[in-house]
C-alpha cells in the first residue's frame, strides 16, 4: 500500500504547483510529503526486490527535489538495484556536483553510504534464483486421486480471495507428507517465484518444535534477504516475510504443523501464493481441511504393482489380498513389505504372506517392522536400533558414522541397507526415519542392547557435534535423566504403547475394531504410571467399545 500510495503522490509533478508553493498554505507541505512518501516507497521497493516499479515515481521526485540528499541516496539506489549501475553512478555525480555548486558542501552521510554500496560488487544485480525447496517426489506415488481433485477445486476456489491453504490431516504413517509434497510437485509450475519447505516438528518426540521465527529467517534468507538485515523480532520477521511475499507467486509447505497459533505468522497476507500444511489433528483456522484415510485395497493394490510389477501382483492376487490387509492398508507397512519383497524375486507371494502371518504376534504392523528388520545384515540392523539416539533431525553420513563408530563408507554401505527396506527414506540429500519406525527401533534398542553400548553411542554423537560447533550445547534424543546408560521401564513402555496406539488407530480406520481393541488393551498395560491422560482416553475408547458390541 505504501509503494501503492507513493507512486500515486509522486506522479503529479510539483512544478504544476510552482506558483503557488510559497504563498498558498494549503501547498506549504507538500513538497516535503510528496519527498517522504517516495523515500518510504522506495525502502519498501528495495526490501521487496521490486526497484523497477518504483523508479518512475523516484526519477520525477528526485528531479523536482535536487538538493534533497536523502531522495537522491534513494535514486541511486533503485537505479543500482534495477540494473542501471552506470546511471546510479551518474547520478551521485551529479548531485555531488550541483551540491557543490549550489551550496559549497560534499555529500551527506546518507548519500555516500549509497555511494558506497554502488561501489560493493554485492550491489551489481545479480538475479537471485526462486527457491525450491521442495523434497522429492515419491517415486511411487499413487492412488488418492478423489482427494487430490478435492484439494485442487479447494485452493481454485480460494485463490480469488487471498492466499489458498490446505491442510491435509491424518493418523501416523498414513501417507500426509507424501501426498503433500506430491500435490506440492504437481502445483509448482503455477508458482515461478519459487516453493518454500519446513518441517516444523510438530510431533517429533526428540526435538524441539520449531518456532515460527526460526522457520521464518530460514524462509527469509532464502527469499534473499542477507541474514544481517534479518529483523530482530517475530513481528519484524513476519512483517517481511508478508512484504515480500506481496504480489509473488510462491508455494509454501509446512509439515507437522501441531496448532493453528504457531503457523500464523507463516502465512502470506496477500493473493497469489498457496500454502499446503499436514497435521495430525486438523488446524482451527483459515482455509480448508482435507482429512487422509486409509488408501482403499485397490489404491493399495495399485501402489505394491508400481513397486513391484503388476504381472507378479496378478500371478496370485490371494496373497496380495493377504499381505494388504497384514499390513493394515497403512503406507508405511506397505511400503517397507515391498521393499523387502523386491529384494527376493524368487519368493513366491504366497510365501511373503505366510511369514507376514508367522510374525504377526502382538500387532500387524508390528510383524511389517519386524519383517523388514530382520532381514537387514547385523552392523545395518545395529545402526537401526542406534538410530533413536541421534539429537535432532538433519541425519547424514557424517553423523551417522560417528553415532556408529565406523568409518563413512561403512557408513553408506550400512544406509544403503536401510533405504533397500525402506526402513530410512532419502529425500534429495536429506536422510529421514519416519516416527514409528523410531519408536520401534528404540523399543528394540532397550531390549538388546546394553547400556554401555547406548551409553558410548550417544558420547559419539556428542563429541561428533562439539567437534563441529564447540559453543553449542548438544542435547541427546533422550533425556538421561537416571543412572548412567540407564534405560528406565517406564520408558520402555512408553515407545511400545505409542506404537501400539498407531497400530490401533491404523486398524480402526481399516474397519476393523477387534484388531484395534487387541492394540489399545495391550497398550493399556504397557503405559507408564505417569501417563494418566492417555490412560483414562484409552479406557474411554475400549469402554465405548465395549457398550457398542
């Protein structure tokens, strides 16, 4: 609005008013106003990145006001950002001359510190290239088709009106990220000033959520703001982020979004960019909210012939039937079985069933983890279970090798293990582990191995990180908060009712209760004394069950 209101105040000439500016006290001001606003527009177009739109409106004002140090500083400026280094320094010149000239003095500070970042290579134009931090897109993506043309009559209906958000929510595992960045990929030609990336934390269990500051300097920077002119607070920071975002096309994904209070400040103010956010709960606020399922048996059926075939899928469509309902529809257990089953083409499905079936135990997905984790080769399988320790969420080859004690090709060839079972995800150059698959890792790591050996483990990942940033405390993935190496019951317990409780989730929206019952009761036990809350949701759930049989 500012820019708005400046290139309309400058665009009439003050020297239509000549004969009247000193005598007529109506006019007595305008001069000055009309000076102010085209320098406030001018700071804004610079912050912007948009010098081009404003250099009329800055040329006319400058021309009518040849002594104003402070209107010409901003000339040159706007020249030098827009392209025209050669008319910048023209045009310092010639103020520098006219100031001598007229008034026998040099150049304020204002001007020559224009002057001076004319003279700065960092102020040659140099075309900043739009963002694109999306993650890959999964290679074998399919199904969801009802619900991608929902989400895309959603964000065309609101696009007209202001910035279009979608929010896609679900249980654990059920696929939001995926299909959040596959809608992302698909949209993104729409939007050539770039996609913006964050994952925001919201139910990562081994690290901070992140705040909307941190998310927006990163943003920012991005954007081409150097990280000195960053604002200090959150309003400053989400004042421009809102500024520069003005009158750009730019898609923005914000993943694991716990509550609506915590993206506020993230989203844009104006028309024209859009904004796809995952949560496990839907957000109470703007937009629209799209909630994932389970994908049907055929959209199942359809992902495992994209990874493994349709001609094997046909050979027995029985055991495919099997291994689906095994796995409970869920994504993530679909996706690690056929990961596993690619790795042995001369297994008949038939047989991958049967061991689904053997290893079932206490929970489906439980047998699909299991399946997948006991095929590894025994140093991947270690690192598997090393896995939780890790602080933070950036895993790479250098820090995982440390965490290990191995070297960084033994530390690629055990990763290479783990992506082959899909039991680690390499999205670009990022490693991830999805959270189920770290609670049941950790779960395993109580269970097998020794404290000293979890102990020496986290004392690796932490001179690994003072090594690399000596003044930065490293926080641990778990709180040692008892004994040394010690590995309290409670949270034992704690990792095995989480997974339980997902598995439940998963087999209830399969429509089958009996199996979801089985999950909670078991989950039931196993919860620490101090999980009151969870408890009492728990019974609530089995006893509404109970009364509906």
């Amino acid at each position: 609005m500012r820019l708005v209101s400046a290139c309309f105040v400058t665009s009439f000439p003050a020297s239509r008013f000549a004969p009247l500016a000193g005598t007529h006290p109506a006019l007595l001001g305008i001069d000055g106003e009309r000076s102010q606003a085209a320098r406030d527009a001018t700071d804004a177009a610079l912050r912007a990145g948009l010098a081009g739109r404003i250099l009329p409106a800055v040329r006319a004002a400058a021309q009518d006001q040849p002594l104003d140090e402070a209107l010409q500083s901003r000339l040159v400026l706007a020249l030098a950002a827009d392209g025209h280094r050669d008319q910048a320094l023209a045009a310092y010149r010639a103020v520098r001359e006219r100031l001598a000239d007229e008034l026998g003095i040099d150049p304020g500070p204002e001007l020559r510190a224009a002057y001076a970042r004319l003279r700065r290579p960092a102020v040659q134009p140099v075309p900043a290239a739009a963002p694109a931090q999306l993650p890959s897109d999964h290679p074998f993506f399919a199904g969801r088709s009802a619900l991608i043309e929902r989400a895309l009559a959603s964000i065309e209906r609101q696009r007209a009106d202001g910035p279009a958000l979608l929010t896609i929510d679900g249980m654990p595992g059920v696929g939001k990220t995926t299909l959040a960045i596959h809608l992302a990929h698909r949209l993104a030609a729409g939007f050539p000033d770039g996609q913006l990336y964050a994952d925001l934390r919201g139910y990562d269990p081994r690290a901070a959520v992140l705040r909307p500051a941190e998310v927006l300097r990163g943003f920012l920077t991005c954007l081409g703001v150097p990280p000195a002119e960053l604002p200090g607070d959150l309003p400053g920071l989400a004042r421009r982020h809102r500024e520069l975002l003005a009158g750009r096309r730019v898609l923005i994904v914000l993943d694991n979004c716990p509550d609506a209070p915590l993206i506020r400040d993230l989203l844009p103010g104006t028309p024209g960019s859009l904004v796809i956010m995952t949560s496990r709960a839907g957000l109470a606020g703007p937009g629209e909210t799209l909630r994932l399922g389970l994908p049907t048996v055929e959209e199942a059926r359809a992902a495992l012939a994209l990874r493994l075939g349709a001609d094997r899928l046909a050979a027995d469509p029985g055991a495919v039937d099997e291994i689906i309902s095994r796995c409970g529809r869920l994504p993530l257990a679909l996706a690690l079985v056929a990961a596993r089953i690619a790795t042995v083409p001369e297994a008949s499905l038939a047989e991958i069933a049967a061991e689904l079936a053997e290893g079932a135990g206490d929970a489906d997905l439980a047998a699909a983890f299991s399946w997948s984790y006991r095929r590894l080769v025994p140093a991947a399988a270690r690192l598997f279970r090393l896995l939780p320790l890790h602080p933070g969420t950036e895993l790479t080859v250098p820090s995982i090798a440390a965490l290990a004690g191995v070297s960084a090709p033994v530390a690629r060839l055990m990763i290479g293990d783990l992506v082959s079972h899909a039991l680690l995800e390499l999205r670009g150059d990022r490693l991830e582990m999805h959270r189920l698959l770290r609670a049941y890792a950790a779960e395993l790591a109580a269970d097998r191995d020794s404290a000293a050996e979890r102990e020496a483990a986290t004392q690796r990942i932490r001179s690994y990180h003072r090594a690399r940033a000596p003044h930065v405390p490293v926080t641990p993935a778990h709180s040692h908060r008892h004994a040394k190496g010690a590995v309290p019951e409670e949270r034992r317990g704690a990792a095995r009712a989480g997974v339980l409780l997902s598995i439940g989730d998963a087999h209830l929206e399969a429509g089958d209760p009996g199996r979801a019952r089985a999950c909670w009761e078991k989950a039931l036990a196993v919860l620490p004394g101090d999980a009151g809350p969870v408890a009492d949701e728990l019974r609530g759930r089995l006893d509404r069950m109970a009364r509906a049989a």
